[in-house]
C-alpha cells in the first residue's frame, strides 16, 4: 500500500510521496496524468517503488484502452468465464499463443488488431463461429456443450423472428456498462455497490443519506486514488448537497426489495427544506466483505476511521471543499474520476 513517507534506499533518511501532472507517451500517442514518486528528503533524489510504478502505468492504460476501446482485463476474464473455458482455449479459438489470454487478463494491453478480436468475440454469435473453425481441434462433447452453452446466450441476448410479416426482436437484458474515467475504469458493480452501503450502516449508528452518500464517494475515489480502480465503478454527479451517485434512490430501494435493508420514515425527523419526513434505512444483515480486495478493505477502513464519525454537515462542508465538486457543481456534471482523485482535500496521503 501506498505510503506517504518510507525510509529512503538513498540514505539514512526517508522519503516523502510527491506528486505532479505529467504526460507519457503510449504507442506514440501523449496522455496526461498524475506522476507519483518518493524524493528522498537528504538527496532530493526521486524513485518510484513498484507501487508507484503501477499506479503510474495504469492511469496511461485506463485512458489508452477507453480511447480506443479496449476490453479491459475484468471484462476479458469476465468472457471466459461466460463461455466457461480455459484461457488455453480462448487462445485456441482467437488464434493467439497457448498463454497469449492469460497475459491480457492479467492486465497486457493487446495490440490494436488483438483488441478488434477479443471486441468481436464478447458477442456469442461471433464467437460461434470462431468455434466452428476450431471445430476438429475439439472432442465431440468439448463441442457440443460449448455450442449450447452460446445458444443460451445468444439467445438471452434476444433473436429476431418474424410474426405475421413484420419483424419482432425480443428485449435484451440491460447492456453492461463500459468502464470509463467517469466509473473508475471498472464495470459497474451492483454486488459491491451493496455491500458498501451495508458495511456503513452497520458500523455507524443515525446514518441518513447525505452522510452515507459522502461516504460512498470518498471510498470510492480514495481507492482510484491509491490503485487508479475505484471500488463500486458508480458514476458521481456533482449536486448542492455533494457529489452523489447516480441513480442512488433506485439502488437503495433495489436493496429494500431484494431484503437487504429496510426503510420507513423517521418518527421525529423532518427534512429542513420542506418538513418532510425523513426517510430511514437500515441494514437487514451484515455485509458480506469477501467481496472486496486487500486494498478495498483497507481504503474502508481508512474511510471509516477518518469520515465516519463527521456529521452530516462536517462532511457535507468538506465534499463542496473537493475541486471535485467546485468544477461541477453549477453543470450538475458527472466527476471524472482521473481528474479529480489525486486532489481530495479530506483523504490527503501527507
């Protein structure tokens, strides 16, 4: 984990974190980002430890792979999954080397060609026939449950048939998300979403909305801040009370239904702008932290140490204090994640 003063290997002294905007160039293209490094206080010699190196190579692939396109490593592991095979055999189907797959879903950026076939073969009826070309490489049953389990996606994904002459495609289910700067450049997800709604409320006591909302978002850009991944992939919009996500309100009720909170009105509080009632939530169970990694569950940690305690006004002043909020406030502007990470005044690193 990052740290923002080490003991320097320059000296008998130590280091301190420093950051600054540069650009880097990626197969000859120029992005801009936020360079991390350790100075060395006796010297004023900079390093990078490992750490920062890849904290510094992943802002330049986010953007290289959103302007471009790209499939990024979760969605490529998440392909093989849905077809439910080997990396070995994607590499088969894709024409790639035995291991090729493997390196992409560790976080390789393939090439602009590879990357226009692992995009063609996400869609089940491309991949179909890239199958069919393999088809002697396979045992008769590797082929035939294969098959039919892209019939079933295929046909999850809607078919079009025609009834008395006009043409009738059935509705698909709701299109996944692409990462982006504005997501933290992971596919949103409602699992996580969840389970971060639930580690809050279990561990404080009169959390309303403006206080979990804070919460949420200093979690999920501390995490971009510390891996350039945010936690949840949900997308802030800059609104009077602080950033919040979108759509917030229907996530919350989807957790009522499917019996993960529960919600009924404050018996003695009313909103101050127009005496409402206040609407309360409460965790129905624990939450469920398998779901997060080493570094999400230390970022909650550090969130809830820090901010937890802070009342709703406390952290409301210190979120319209973020540049986050200041530059898109008045637009009602999503926050992009990769702009305004690296400068959050309430969860500084030195």
């Amino acid at each position: 984990m990052i740290q923002p003063r080490i003991e320097s290997p320059l000296s008998d002294g130590y280091a301190i974190l420093r950051w600054e905007p540069d650009t880097q160039l990626f197969r000859k293209e120029p992005y801009d980002y936020t360079y991390h490094f350790y100075e060395c206080e006796d010297t004023g010699e900079r390093f990078v430890t490992p750490e920062l190196a890849n904290l510094n190579t992943a802002q330049v692939y986010n953007q290289h792979r959103e302007k471009h396109s790209i499939l990024f490593p979760e969605q490529i592991r998440a392909m093989r999954e849905r077809y439910d095979l080997t990396a070995a055999r994607m590499s088969l189907f894709l024409g790639l080397g035995a291991n090729q797959y493997r390196h992409y879903e560790d976080g390789e950026v393939p090439s602009a060609s590879t990357a226009n076939l692992l995009r063609l073969a996400s869609n089940p009826s491309t991949f179909r026939g890239m199958v069919e070309e393999k088809r002697t490489e396979l045992r008769p049953n590797e082929y035939l449950k294969l098959v039919g389990r892209l019939l079933e996606l295929i046909d999850q994904e809607g078919v079009s048939h025609r009834v008395g002459g006009f043409l009738i495609r059935s509705t698909p289910p709701t299109a996944v998300e692409e990462p982006d700067q504005y997501t933290g450049y992971v596919t949103p997800d409602a699992e996580k979403f969840a389970e971060l709604v639930l580690f809050f409320f279990n561990y404080l006591d009169n959390l309303f909305k403006v206080r979990l909302l804070k919460l949420l978002f200093y979690s999920d850009f501390y995490h971009y801040r510390l891996t350039a991944r945010a936690i949840t992939g949900q997308r802030y919009r800059a609104v009077q009370h602080g950033p919040v996500p979108q759509e917030y309100g229907q996530r919350l009720q989807e957790m009522v239904q499917r019996g993960q909170l529960t919600a009924g009105f404050h018996p003695s509080l009313v909103q101050s702008d127009n005496g409402a009632p206040v609407l309360a939530y409460k965790a129905a169970r624990k939450p469920n932290m398998d779901v997060f990694s080493e570094s999400e569950r230390h970022v909650l940690a550090v969130v809830l140490q820090r901010l937890g305690r802070k009342s709703r006004r406390e952290i409301e002043d210190l979120s319209h204090e973020e540049k986050a909020w200041q530059d898109n406030e008045a637009q009602k502007n999503v926050i992009s994640y990769q702009t305004y990470a690296y400068d959050l005044n309430a969860l500084r690193l030195a």
